[in-house]
C-alpha cells in the first residue's frame, strides 16, 4: 500500500503557503479583500530520492525551506503591495534571507558560545550543557520578543490557521471554517518544533565535538548546522508518525508548547485562506494522480 502523504506549509504576509507531493499552493488575502492563488510545480531536487532518504532528507527540507520560504514571502509580500504599485524585488529579498540566516547563526550559535566561554567551565559536557541552556534561553525570547510585534502576531495567525487546516485535514473532517475551528493551532511536525529539536540536539552534537580553542568551536558550530538539522528532522519525521504514542508526546512537548508562541487563534477569515490553499493544493495533485496513477510518498 502506497504510504500516506502528510502536507505542511508555512503563513506568509497575509496568507498561507501549503506544499502537497509535487506541487506548492500559496493563498493570500489582497488588500481588497479577494484571494490571490498561486499554484506552482515543485522542482525534482524537492520531490526525488533524495527528499526520501533518511538524514539526507533533512539537509534537502533545510534547503527546501529556505528556497521555497523566501518564494512564497515574496509572492505574498507583493500581493499586499498590488494597490500602492509597488513591487519587491528577488534580489532584495534574498539579500535580507541571507543578512537574517548569519545573524541567526550569529545569536543562536555563535554567542552563546562566547558567553559560556567566559565562565571558564573545563568539563566538556557541563559546557555543553551551559552553552546550550543559554542557546534555549535566547530562543525563547526572541520568540517572545517577536509576539510584540502587530505585523508578525498577523503572521503568527496565518500560522495557526494553517496548523488547524491539516490538523483537520488529518482528521478527516470537512475542509469548511467552521468544522476547523476546534482544531489546535498546535502542529507536532511545525517548523517551531523542528528549531526547538535542533536547539536540543545541538548541544549533544557539540559535546561529542568537546573543548577545543574558541575558532575552531566557532567553525564547528557552522559547519555541522547542516548534521543537527538532519538529526532534527529526523526526529520531527518520528514524532509526526508516532504522536499517539505517550513517551513521543513526551519528548515533543517542548516543542508544542512554544508553538503558543508562534501561532495565535485565527479569526474566520484567516481560516479561508489557510483552507483555500490546502483545498487547492488536494486538488491538484487529485487529478495528477487521477491522470498519471503513482505512488504517494510522505514528506
């Protein structure tokens, strides 16, 4: 039997992207009010073996993420920008990804490195250890920090809408606003979780690596961003398929519960767009199947 296909997506300005097997839907509310939809094919890099091979799937997700993200964000950014005649440029955008991707290396890696450093603590593993609580910490308050802020709570709102819409979609109910909305804004394979895994799992990976002069920790802490988030997707990929398990649900609470943080409850109208884009993007890859009969692979 062909496995099943779990969708996802992400919330956009003012909209919701959903990714299906072979295809990404990106729904946005236009400033007057009507959606915008925008259907498009994935390429093969993020539908092929690769994107199905243990570990090597999860580099493939952090590239996906990354390359879709900045896509989609820019679709939607200038959707919202149709009545004032303005546009954003590909460029621009991608300078400020690659600005925010250093910074975040930066302040989730790079200082909580130097902060430990000052405590003077020998024992690899207490440093470690150290380091990483202090990595929590600051992710935790930028999160908090990000709340504050009327554009991204929006944001944030688009994102529980999308949470609810394949929590419902998962449990098999009617893709209509008001048989969604008693569905959680909380997503055991968000994309909050798999940050809070990588967090986690950094600080093992760094204590295998131990205490070594400063560069060369700091050059650790880059070059195996991409083995960590493999292992993180690894056991994203885990716990979204064995939730119903009590010690999985144990070891992913964390994460579930700093979703409270990255999603809010939807109004109606969010809904829509969350359910619009996952309607379509079903749809699509439907008649796909219908039309060229194969078999389904998770994501």
């Amino acid at each position: 039997m062909a496995e099943r296909f779990y969708y996802g997506g992400q919330a956009v300005i003012e909209g919701v992207m959903m990714r299906g097997q072979k295809n990404m839907v990106t729904a946005v509310r236009r400033p007057g009010g009507e959606l915008a939809i925008d259907t498009q094919s994935l390429p093969t890099i993020y539908t092929g073996w690769m994107r199905k091979a243990p570990f090597l799937r999860g580099i493939i997700v952090l590239i996906e993420t990354l390359v879709l993200g900045i896509k989609t964000l820019l679709y939607s950014a200038n959707v919202s920008l149709e009545e004032e005649g303005e546009e954003v440029s590909g460029g621009m955008v991608w300078v400020m990804m690659i600005v925010a991707l250093a910074l975040g290396v930066a302040l989730f890696f790079i200082a909580p490195l130097f902060l430990t450093r000052l405590l003077n603590i020998s024992s690899s593993i207490l440093f470690n250890l150290v380091d990483g609580l202090i990595r929590v910490a600051i992710f935790v308050i930028y999160l908090k920090v990000m709340t504050l802020m009327p554009d991204i709570r929006r944001v944030f709102a688009y994102h529980g809408a999308e949470h609810k819409a394949v929590n419902a979609y998962e449990a098999g109910v009617p893709l209509e606003v008001e048989a969604v909305k008693e569905y959680s804004t909380a997503h055991t394979r968000c994309g909050t979780s798999f940050l809070f895994a990588v967090v986690v799992i950094s600080i093992i990976v760094f204590a295998l690596v131990g205490v070594h002069t400063i560069w060369l920790m700091v050059l650790s802490r880059i070059v195996l961003i991409p083995v960590i988030a493999a292992i993180s997707y690894e056991v994203i990929y885990f716990g979204g398929r064995h939730r119903q398990n009590r010690l999985v649900r144990v070891v992913m609470a964390p994460g579930l519960w700093l979703q409270s943080l990255t999603t809010r409850e939807p109004d109606d109208s969010q809904l829509e767009v969350a359910l619009s884009a996952l309607k379509r993007v079903v749809e699509v890859e439907e008649v796909e199947e219908v039309a060229q009969p194969s078999s389904s692979v998770s994501s």
